[in-house]
C-alpha cells in the first residue's frame, strides 16, 4: 500500500492507492475561508492543514494491518526552480517523518505533477505519459497549457506553452461568487446558479499565441451586478467568458501542437458547462472526484516511480 499527501492553498487531502489490486481512496478537506474572504494567509493554511492532517488520515480508515510500503507527497506548486509556497510544509513534515519512522522510502513530486497522475489515472491514461500530449491545469490558482513529455530522469516534463497573464480561472469566478455572497471556494455555487440562466452572452478575451488576461472579466461582472443583473445571469456570463476564452486559446494549440491528445485537469475543469465549449474524442477530462486537489497523484507517481527503479512490479 503506498500512501499520498497534498497540503495546497486550498485542501488536505490524503490518499492510499495498492497497485497489485487497484484498490485507492482519496480523502479531503477543503481549508476554511471566511465569509467574504479571498483565500488565506500562507500561515493560516500551513496552520489549518497541521490540525486537520490527522482526521483527514482517519478517514481512509486504512487496516491496522495494511502495509504501507513508500510515502509519495507534494512540496511545492510546480516542476519549476524556485517554485514555493510554504503550505505544502505540512504534508513534507508528515510524509518524511512516516519514512523515517518505518523505514520506507519517501518520493517528492509537485502538486502540478500530481495533478496530472490522478487526472490520466482516473480515465485510464497513464500511458499518455509515454508520449506528448497537452494539458490545461484549470484551479484556483492555476490556469496554464501545458505540453507534456516523456523525461528519462523526472517520468515528463510539462512546459507552459499558454494559459492567463494575470488572475487564473478560479481566482475571476471566484471573485464572482464572493461578490455575491456565495461561500469560498466559490465555484460549485457560481457554476448552480448558472445553470439556472437560460443565457449565453460572454466576453471573449484576446489570445495571442495561447496568452490571454482575464483580468477585465471582473470589471465586467461587477457592472453587471450594479445594474442589478440577475445573479444566475452574472454567473452564465463568468464563466462563459473564462471557457470561451479557454476554448480560444485551446483552437490554437490544436493546431500547433497537431495530433496530440488533450487533457483537462484542476477543480475548474469540473464544471459541467465547460463541456459545451471543449468536447471531442481524444478530449479527456479527470472523473471519479479526482479533477480538484487530491494527493492521489503522489501515490500513483510513487508507484510509477518505484516501478522505474525496480522496487516494484504488477
């Protein structure tokens, strides 16, 4: 049995994953945010994960007999020099200590890789790691396109080929939510209240060379919410307009990027209405809960990761 952590900006989650059977469970909880608030602190996220790491970890209501056999955890955002967030302390602390403990081998990786792992694992695609392919990581704090490959030392590499230039997907509907009083974070309520608009009006970004700014969304819907728009309107029209423009940016990497599949992956390629602006047949997005924040990623790359070195076999 391999165990999984993940302590983001946003959620503690813990996973267990046996590769002979196939058997995982992935458990979490999101950090508490204030009504009316935008996020936390670093320091009250690192705090909140070391108080809630040890019941989120009861809940995989693991045997005591079950055998863990390597420890696989996050430690910062993404697979880049200098990248950094103290949060992801919280699950390094309790992995590395779980190895020195019982003497078994704990393997680091960024929570974007893991990301990728539980989304390609969730729709039966890990042999896409074998060959190119793109990705758009849609979160809270991320919006990038993505082009993976195959790398003989890090399993692949994935480098930024397009995505915002200033506030990511999440953080516009979540401003949108926030300001209309929905809890944070904000998107399953932004996301409830447009599917009660029959309308289909948005604002499409410019993209240049898959770049776009999403930054203007937001003066955008606050006069909306002046003028005393319908909140389920105001909802439709947010998040039209951040999968429009993603949907644009998307048209150009099919084409310079011809041939490769495409994956969608993070807590905002979840919402159902983004389907209508990217579909097709070799379109996968991440299922069985696993297109937000998890640490089931950490575990499958562990495996994969033991299994190149030969700890491990199926």
């Amino acid at each position: 049995m391999i165990l999984g952590l993940d302590t983001s900006n946003y959620k503690t989650s813990v996973a267990c994953f046996e590769p002979e059977s196939g058997f995982w469970r992935s458990e979490g909880r999101f950090l508490h945010v204030e009504q009316g608030k935008l996020g936390l602190r670093q320091s009250e996220a690192l705090f909140q994960h070391v108080k809630v790491l040890p019941e989120v970890a009861s809940m995989l209501e693991l045997d005591m007999g079950a055998h863990i056999t390597a420890v696989g955890y996050s430690d910062r955002p993404r697979e880049l020099e200098g990248s950094y967030m103290p949060c992801f302390l919280a699950g390094k602390m309790l992995a590395e200590s779980i190895s020195s403990l019982y003497g078994i081998p704990a393997y680091r990786f960024s929570h974007q890789q893991g990301h990728l792992a539980s989304a390609l694992f969730s729709v039966g695609r890990l042999g896409l790691l074998k060959k190119p392919f793109l990705t758009w990581h849609l979160s809270g704090g991320t919006t990038e396109l993505l082009y993976v490959k195959p790398d003989d030392e890090l399993l692949f590499t994935a480098d930024i080929i397009g995505g915002t230039s200033d506030i990511s997907a999440g953080q516009a509907i979540d401003r949108c939510g926030v300001a209309l009083s929905t809890p944070f974070p904000s998107g399953k309520y932004v996301e409830q209240m447009a599917l009660q608009s029959d309308k289909r009006d948005c604002f499409t970004a410019k993209c240049s060379d898959g770049i776009f700014s999403l930054s203007g969304l937001e003066n955008k819907f606050k006069d909306m919410i002046k003028n005393g728009k319908s909140p389920s309107d105001i909802c439709s029209f947010t998040l039209r307009s951040v999968f429009s423009t993603i949907k644009k940016a998307t048209d150009w990497a099919r084409k310079a990027y011809p041939g490769a599949p495409l994956l969608m992956m993070g807590g905002v390629s979840v919402c159902s209405l983004l389907h209508e602006y990217i579909e097709g047949p070799d379109i996968f997005y991440a299922c069985k809960g696993l297109g937000g924040d998890n640490a089931l990623g950490a575990a499958v790359l562990t495996f994969l990761e033991m299994e190149r070195e030969g700890l491990c076999r199926l």
